[in-house]
C-alpha cells in the first residue's frame, strides 16, 4: 500500500467510501488531509455520493433530529439514528433549502439563515450587522447553487413594503453581494406566495401564486450563470377549487406535479420541454385523495414511482412511464420545514482550495 501514490488512494479509493469514513482518513498523515480538504476531492466525493444508498432523509421534531436511510425499493424509512442539533437554545429550526450535503435553515427566534452540514456537524451563521442573512417567513425564499468553479452559494429573496432585493452569498468569499432580480412588481407584494426554488440545469426555479383558490401561478427562472429572470406560465389546467403547483428536478429535467380540486384533489405530472409545459400523465387509476391545504407534503421519484407523502407517512403512489432515476429529488411545499433529503458528504462551509 505504501508505494501506491497518496493521490491514487485519495481519489481512487476514498472518494468511493462514506463520508465519516472519509473524514477519519484525514488523520492518516498531512499528505492525506491537504488532499481530502481540496475542492477537487470535495467534488468527486459529492459526485459518488448522489447514489441512493448514501442519501438520507432528515426529519426535524420539535428540538430532536432524526436521520433515516431509504430503501428504493420500497420507498419506505430505515432504522434512524439521532442526530443532535448544534443549534444551542432553538426552539425550533426551519430547513430551507438542500444541496450536495448542506442544508440551508432558518432558526426561528432570531430569523437567522446558517449553513449545515449534518455529515460533519459543522455549521456557519451568515446574518450579518448590516441585516443581511435575515429570513422573513411568508415574505422570503431562498435558493442553493454551485457554479462551475465550485463555490456553493445561496440565492436570498426578500420583500419589504412591497420591495423586492436579491442578495448572494459565498461560501468562497464569505460575504454578500446585492444583485438585480427583475420581475413584475406585483409578485413583490405579500398577495403572492413563492416557493422555496428548486434547482435544475443551472437553473433556480420558483413557483409563485397569487391565491390558491382564484388568482394569477407563474414559475419564475432564474440562470445562475447569467443572473438573468425569465417567467413561464404554469400548465394550462382547468382549475376547479384549489390550484397547486410543485416543482422537482429529475434527469436535469423540470417537471410540475400540479392538483385541482377542493375536498379531493385532480393530479397531472408535466415536463418543462424549452418554455412549454408538455404533460406526462393524469387522473391515475386510485381512488382520489383527501388533502388539506394545511398539511406538509413531499414529493420524490424513484425507480419510476412519484410517491406524494404525508407528516412522514406515504399516502399516494403513482406509477410513472418514465426510466428510472439514479437519485432521490424532493421538495417541501407550504411550510414544509420540517425535513429534508440529503447526501452524505464532506462539502466544507468554508474556502477551500
């Protein structure tokens, strides 16, 4: 083993390996440590990591956290483990946003936004004295990208008064910068709900809606390569009582699971080919489902299923005509804080080389 260069171990072997397993290597020798501490580790190890079998799913209830794998083949929760929060004095943590291992939340007192890795247990405050990284409830949103030199950064929404800024955080700089988001000023106001973004191709993707019941839905783009806004309409659907609509990336291709209905709902699953929504099925042959409006649910593909879950518990199953996926998507929808879906990986919260 000792003439087998250092590099050949790292990035043969380890990048292969889990990431606590990884995190222990680096007290072989420096040699070892600079290595498993480079971006270029980094990347490969979050590239072996997006497999099923190194996914977990986070659930947050009331001050504990539980971590349970998932068997894709059934779709169900393995055995969980706890996972202490380092958040001291929370009552509770909001998870906005997830990618690549880290998780963006909110903790609720003091509206501050922080990056986490649960894997590592390491975490950064990015609220700032000047007030930025602050999360206003039903007025914020947010989004997690990478670009191609990989630096991870978070979109920031906010509306004030009916004003709406964009700042972007850095982990490589670790600072803000304010930049131009221009959309029609009407989505600025509180009338309109945006979803948390969901993140495609280089893309960052947001529903947005005027009323649930009766009123205007787009989907707004945003190109984190350009820092450029477009707006699609939603599919053309006729609504009958309750109007919904939830984004989720698979195969770097967006689709919307989208419902109508009042006491049970209609669902259609559509694919965004260039600025058209084309639909790949509807009204499923099951007996429809009661769902409230106030409820946590989460949707995920995979093996060709679209399983619609509730407060942890699968309640929906669709079969889809599609191939299958080679990793776990989900999304939260309405106040969907309380878990999330993640990689176990060693992304650094900070400058790495």
């Amino acid at each position: 083993m000792s003439d087998i260069p250092a590099d050949v171990i790292v990035y043969g072997i380890l990048t292969r390996v889990p990431a606590k397993t990884a995190v222990q290597s680096k007290t072989v020798c420096k040699q070892w440590c600079a290595l498993l501490c480079t971006r270029d580790f980094e990347r490969a190890h979050s590239s072996q990591s997006s497999v099923p079998n190194d996914q977990r799913t986070l659930l947050l209830d009331d001050l504990s956290c539980h971590v349970h794998p998932m068997d894709f083949e059934t779709g169900e929760y393995g055995p969980h483990s706890v996972l202490p929060l380092p958040f001291q004095g929370e009552k509770e943590v909001w998870i906005l946003a997830n990618l690549d291992g880290l998780l963006c939340v909110c903790l609720s007192q003091t509206h501050e936004l922080l990056l986490w890795n649960p894997t590592t247990a390491a975490y950064r405050h990015l609220a700032t004295p000047a007030g930025h990284g602050i999360y206003e409830d039903n007025a914020d949103t947010v989004g997690l990208y990478s670009d191609p030199s990989n630096d991870y950064n978070l979109l920031h929404l906010t509306r004030r008064s009916g004003v709406l800024a964009a700042h972007i955080y850095s982990r490589q700089q670790g600072n803000w910068r304010k930049i131009a988001f221009k959309t029609n000023p009407a989505y600025h106001t509180c009338k309109f709900c945006w979803s948390p973004a969901t993140l495609c191709d280089g893309t960052l993707y947001f529903t947005i809606c005027e009323c649930w019941v009766v009123g205007r839905n787009v989907v707004i783009g945003f190109d984190t390569s350009t820092e450029q806004v477009t707006e699609i309409s939603f599919p053309h659907v006729p609504s009958s009582g309750i109007f919904q609509g939830v984004l989720v990336t698979v195969r770097n291709s967006l689709h919307m699971v989208l419902w109508t209905g009042r006491e049970y709902m209609s669902l259609s699953l559509w694919a965004l080919q260039g600025q058209h929504w084309v639909r790949l099925l509807s009204t499923p042959a099951v007996p429809p489902i009661s769902l409230s409006l106030w409820m946590t649910i989460t949707h995920y593909m995979t093996n060709g299923r679209f399983i619609m879950m509730r407060n942890s518990r699968k309640v929906f199953e669709l079969r889809v005509d599609t191939k299958a996926v080679d990793c776990y998507y989900a999304c939260s929808w309405f106040r969907g804080y309380i878990g999330a879906v993640y990689a176990e990986t060693l992304v650094s919260l900070f400058a790495v080389a």
